[in-house]
C-alpha cells in the first residue's frame, strides 16, 4: 500500500519523491481510466496527463492530503476533458476542409462552397469584419497579408480568424438537428 506523505521534508518536490508516488499510484489511475471504458492507449495517455498535472501540483498539494481521493478527481477531469476535445473534433470538419474538397471541382469555389444552403447560412449569420476574415483566409492569403487588406494589425487579423471560425462553426452546428437519446 502506498505511504501518505507526512512530513514537510517529504513535501518538497524532487525527482525520487515524485518517483516513488508515480510508482505507488501508476496502477490506480490506470484502473480509473479502464473503469471508464478508455482503450489502453488512451488509458496510458490519460495517466500521462494525470500525472503532468500532479507534478505541477506537486507544491500545491498539503502533506496530509488524501492523495487517493485527490488523483480519482484528477483522472475524472482528465477523462471528461478528453472526451469533450474528442466530441469538438468530430463534431464540425473545419471550412478550410471542406473548402479544400471545393477546389478540386470546376469554376469558382468559393461561390460553391456558399451555394451549399446550411454553409451559406452559417457564413450570413456572420458580421462583415468577420465573413471578409474568413473569406481572405479561404483565398489563401497569409495572416499578415489579410491584416494589410483589413487595416488592422496582425495579431488583430489573427484573432479575427480565430474567432470567426469559432463564430461559423457555432452558427454551422445551430442549424443542424439536434438528437436527444439517438433521436430527433
């Protein structure tokens, strides 16, 4: 059975100590993540992240802390945290990809990919300042060349592309039937 950590001495951080608790507690997290159905590899990654966030919590933590309770909470975060990145990946292919699948067709693309009804709508939900972001984006043009045709500073044209795209996707995914239990 592991030991608790009970002295300020075995409190500080250092290579052995952190050791000597990823081998006491490796088989625990392990167990949490196939509790919850995760495949070995993504169990193995999961304890990889538990404990990157354990050795950055390392100093944080109080020698009377009750470690089994703390690193159960952790790897549930850890879990929930994967599965809510894995839903966001497959939940919308990105404009630019599907932009991409447009280009390799005849005539404009872009007035394709904008005749498709649930992309068009998505796209004029969108402001200006944001539609020409995107627009400049799917054109080809770099950060820094859309920033000069807007006007505005590079950071500024980077992060008007960022959140345009998180606009259009939000807007995309609005239109879409939502299902409750498997059904509509």
């Amino acid at each position: 059975m592991p030991r608790r950590r009970t002295t300020e001495q075995e409190y500080a951080v250092d290579a052995s100590t952190f050791e000597q608790f990823y081998r006491d507690y490796y088989g625990f997290v392990l167990s949490r993540a196939h509790m919850h159905q995760c495949s070995p590899d993504d169990a193995d990654d999961i304890v990889q992240d538990v404990f990157m966030k354990a050795y950055r919590a390392w100093a944080k933590l109080q020698p009377e802390s009750n470690l089994y309770g703390w690193l159960t909470v952790v790897t549930l975060n850890v879990i929930r945290d994967r599965a809510r990145q894995q839903k966001r990946q497959q939940a919308l292919p990105l404009l630019e990809e599907v932009c991409e699948q447009e280009l390799s067709a005849q005539g404009d693309p872009l007035e394709r990919l904008l005749d498709q009804e649930p992309i068009r709508q998505a796209f004029l939900r969108l402001s200006t300042s944001y539609q020409r972001a995107l627009l400049l984006s799917l054109q080809g043009y770099s950060v820094q060349e859309a920033a000069a045709l807007q006007a505005v500073k590079g950071d500024t044209s980077k992060m008007r592309l960022a959140r345009a795209r998180q606009a259009f996707r939000t807007a995309y995914l609005h239109q879409r039937p939502r299902y409750k239990n498997g059904r509509l």
